[in-house]
C-alpha cells in the first residue's frame, strides 16, 4: 500500500468495480487492510444480491480500550466504470475516457487508508477502528440491506459517501418503490377497437393526475419506468408502471402512499365498456415496498460534535445539511449505527465529467485524522 493519498486514489479508481463485480478491488483494499494491521472478514451478502463478493469488514485494533468507530464507504461504482483512465490537470482529477472517474466512493476509501496509515505513522495512541466496504450500493443499498451486522460491534460512525468538502449530513428521506399493474381488455385495434380498453391510456391518464416531482420540502415523487402493450394492432391489455416516493416525514410518506394508489384505482375504474350488457372496467394492482428508512440524527448528538470540532481544529469550513438521496448511512442508521454522512470532495458524480479536487482530498484526510485523534483522546 502506497504513502501518498493521491497515488493510492488513482490506484483504486482503475480496478474495476461496476455493481456486482467488486472482487478484485476488495481482494486489493483486504491485503493493504492487513498491512496495516487489521483483520478482515467478508459476508456473504453478495449471494443476495448476484453479486462476486460480500461486504468488507475490517478491524484495526486500537492502543486504547475504547469503543471502535466506524468508517464506511462503497466499493462499487455506476455504469460506465470499466477501463478508468485517470487524469490530472491543474489539481484536478478527472476521467481521460469515456468513462466515470469512481470517486464515488474510492475517494471515500482512499480517504480513510491513507488516514489510518498516516495516524500509525504518527505513533499515536489511537482507538479500535471498523471499515465497512459495501457491495451493491449504486444499484440501491443492496450490500447495506444484506449486511451481516453481527460482524460490527460499533454504535457510531461517519459514512464517506456525498460531495461537498465539509458537508456534514445528518438527514436523509425514507425510500419507497411502488409499482402499478393496470390491466385493460384486449381487441383488434383496427375492427374491434370499442371492445378494447387500453392499458396504456389507462396508465397514461392516470400518470397525469398523480403529483410528480417535488411535493413539499421534505418530499419528492418520480415516476421511473413503464412498460406495456405489445403488437401495434392488438390494443393493449397491460401497461406496467414503477416510481418511488421520498420523504423526511414518514407520516406525509404514507399519505402520499395512500393518495397515489387512491388515484391509480380511481382512474382505473373510470376506463369502462359495455360488452353484451356486462360493464368491463380496467384495474389496477398497486403494490409498494420500504427501500430504506430515513435518517435523523441530533445535530447535537456526540458523533455530529466530534466532526464538527475536528473540521475546526483543521481549518475546515463545514456545514450541516439535509440529504435529498439514500445512502449506507440509511440503512446502517436504521441498524442501530448512529452515521453522519460525510463530504469527501467528488464533484459531477455518476457522469462522465465526474472529477475531484487534489486539494479537497488532502483537506478531507486531514479531516478523518483529526477526528480520529479527538475521538482516542475524549
């Protein structure tokens, strides 16, 4: 494992690493781990998730008798993440090809080596340490959700895993998918078609009345997919819609909830023909799932001070803030694990014009040290 924060960044960013392919990189964080003196342990969550390895969890073992602190990032990376070329200019890293850069999040893990080797270097008495490494992050918390978290005794810790240098983001919004199934009646679209009802009119209609976007500002609804219908002369009997719903507020999420699966049965129903006398209506099947829960931590709790006293002490600007999107914080959070959210420094992320800032990682390692110092001495 390399001295240097940047050489061991760039390093990382060209292994390979799409959702569900992160061995090699975690064959490659699991030997610097051991350098440093920690022990590493993989479950077996990725036989959930089609994955070809488990989580990474690390323990450093510390020079005091103190309870461990977490640090957690993610091994995968978004689609384009194959055949990374890194490239620096004027003190910025960034992708020479058509491709993500990946410090989303090997800036996070990078981060967190280099601060571990350098607190060693150092020869401070410092406390028990856990890495957690995710699978499955970008393609929704799946390495998170699967998590053997028997394997972590820590009750605390930060999440390396937004942008902005300094952030400190205690709040996030709960996750729910849904997911619609409007079935219509079949018939020829050319002789038969009052005989027909078609599904994608049905969902079409109904897409049209439900809120989208930005509801409030605690909650977001988006509608991601539709799929349907089949040969341009058959009307089309089903039409299948996916979406999600956001919200800090979990009373406001459930009402939401009920208010879109009202308005998809309603608007169901209003699509109607008469057959022989016999009224045919079109359905709709509703079904929606908890992705993750929100996060909401005190902004005065001890890990949230910890972070903010140790960016003062290095001169950093920082600031707390509410998340708009889901991350390993969530799930770790609703685990009983108390993690802040912190700003590593990757800009334009899950774009080809993601980059990051030489002297953003530097200000951010030092962030990591000093908080780990603080924290093995209080």
């Amino acid at each position: 494992m390399c001295d240097d924060l940047i050489d061991y960044f760039i390093e990382l960013v060209q292994i390979d690493s799409e959702s569900k392919d992160e061995l090699k990189v975690a064959q490659k964080i699991e030997k610097d781990i051991l350098e440093l003196g920690g022990a590493v342990l993989f479950d077996e969550a990725h036989k959930k998730t089609g994955g070809n390895v488990g989580n990474l969890v690390a323990k450093i073992p510390g020079k005091i008798d103190k309870e461990p602190l977490l640090f957690c990032a993610h091994m995968d990376t978004v689609v384009p993440g194959k055949g990374i070329k890194p490239i620096i200019k004027d003190g910025i890293i960034s992708s020479e090809s058509e491709t993500i850069l990946g410090s989303d999040d090997k800036a996070g893990i990078a981060e967190v080596m280099i601060a571990i080797k350098n607190i060693q270097k150092k020869n401070l008495d410092y406390a028990p340490i856990e890495l957690l490494f995710t699978i499955s992050e970008e393609i929704g918390l799946r390495g998170a959700i699967n998590l053997d978290y028997s394997l972590l005794d820590s009750k605390f810790g930060y999440s390396l895993d937004s942008s902005n240098i300094g952030s400190i983001t205690t709040r996030a919004p709960a996750l729910d998918e849904w997911k619609v199934t409007f079935k219509g009646r079949e018939a020829h679209a050319g002789m038969d078609p009052d005989r027909g009802i078609n599904a994608i009119k049905v969902a079409a209609d109904a897409l049209n009345r439900i809120p989208q976007g930005r509801i409030d500002h605690e909650t977001t609804i988006n509608t991601g997919k539709i799929n349907g219908g089949g040969p341009h002369n058959i009307v089309a009997s089903k039409a299948v819609v996916e979406g999600e719903i956001r919200s800090h507020n979990l009373d406001t999420l459930q009402e939401t909830k009920n208010l879109v699966g009202d308005i998809f049965t309603q608007v169901a129903k209003e699509h109607k023909i008469k057959i022989n006398n016999k009224t045919v209506m079109a359905t709709a099947e509703f079904a929606i799932e908890k992705n993750f829960s929100n996060l909401e931590i005190d902004d005065d709790a001890e890990i949230v001070k910890l972070a903010k006293e140790s960016a003062k002490e290095t001169g950093l600007q920082y600031s707390i803030d509410i998340g708009g999107g889901g991350s390993d914080a969530n799930i770790l959070y609703d685990n009983g694990i108390v993690t802040p959210i912190l700003g590593t420094g990757m800009n334009n992320v899950h774009s080809k014009s993601e980059n990051i800032k030489i002297k953003d990682m530097q200000k951010t390692l030092d962030w990591i040290e000093k908080i780990i110092e603080l924290y093995s001495k209080k």
